[in-house]
C-alpha cells in the first residue's frame, strides 16, 4: 500500500500544504511534466528561451538538435538498423501520426520516408533533428511551450521562418 493512501485526509493536507503560504496547494489535472529545466520565464511567449535552446543541445553527440550534417547523418544511419523498426506504432515526435520507424539515438518514433500509409513521403525526421524546427514539433509544443498536445497545429512555412531567425539569434548570442 502507498504511504500517502495511509494518511488521513488530514494529514494529507498537512503534507501537501506550502511552508510559505497556508493554502493548499492543488496540482494540475494529469501527469506532470518531466524536464523542468525547459520552463519558460515568460509563459506567454511562443519563442524559445536560450536556457531551452542550451538544455536541448546539452550532449553534443546524442543531443536531438544535430546543427551540422554529420551528427544528422549519425542519427539517420540509426534508422537502418533492425531495432528501429517498431512492432506497434508510437506517435511521431514532429508530427502526432502513428509512425513505425524511430531513430534509436534519440529512441523516438519519427516518419523517415514511408513508403505506404497515409504519411507517405513524411520527412518528420529531418524536421525533428533540425536546429531552426526546435520548438515547433508535436512533442515540443508540451515540453517546451508547456500546451496541451491536443491544441499542437502544423507550424505553416512562415511560422518556421519565423522560428528559424528567432533560433539564429539564439545561436549568435550563445
């Protein structure tokens, strides 16, 4: 049995009650965020904080933003490999569809080129593993912008445009 179900509500209060302040704290419905390194200052804003950007480009080799071509071509050789290929569909980490393939490095499902299925042709991985796409994809819109993935729209070619110089800005400050 779990500690917390063996307390009274009482005590559960007490528990779950802010040093500060004698309210008590409520947290949000679902299950909470994992990484709250990438928390925006500014919750309003849909542009990337540089503290985002870094903590997303932490570990050169792994890191899901590949910046130059030949950690892109790393992660894309990943998809050849046998385990890539799921045995039951995950969603794509760009684009929300059910997608088969997944990049081992990263270990996310992503669309590389499918060649049947309504996602035909999707280059999902490309997008995904882009520097100036960091922020824009289906799993960013929730740990990033801190939305509900539900809200999450394809961002339109001005919206990446925008994204683009709003990153490379990022990148001549860093």
């Amino acid at each position: 049995m779990r500690a917390v179900t063996k307390l009274s509500l009482k005590q559960r209060r007490r528990m779950f009650q802010d040093e500060r302040n004698t309210d008590e704290i409520k947290r949000k419905r679902g299950r909470p965020f994992k990484q709250k390194v990438l928390e925006s200052s500014n919750k309003k804003s849909k542009e990337v904080t540089p503290e985002q950007f870094k903590a997303a480009k932490r570990h050169r080799i792994q890191s899901r933003l590949c910046g130059d071509l030949g950690s892109l071509a790393e992660h894309l050789a990943t998809f050849v490999e046998p385990g890539s290929r799921a045995k039951h569909g995950n969603k794509c980490a760009w684009c929300g569809e059910i997608a088969w393939t997944k990049c081992t490095m990263c270990d996310t499902a992503l669309h590389f080129y499918p060649t049947t299925g309504k996602s035909k042709g999707k280059d999902c991985a490309i997008h995904f593993h882009d520097d100036m796409c960091f922020g824009l994809g289906y799993s960013d819109h929730r740990d990033v912008h801190r939305k509900e993935k539900s809200t999450w729209v394809e961002p339109t070619p001005h919206a990446r445009s925008k994204n683009r110089t709003g990153i490379a800005a990022l990148k001549e400050n860093l």
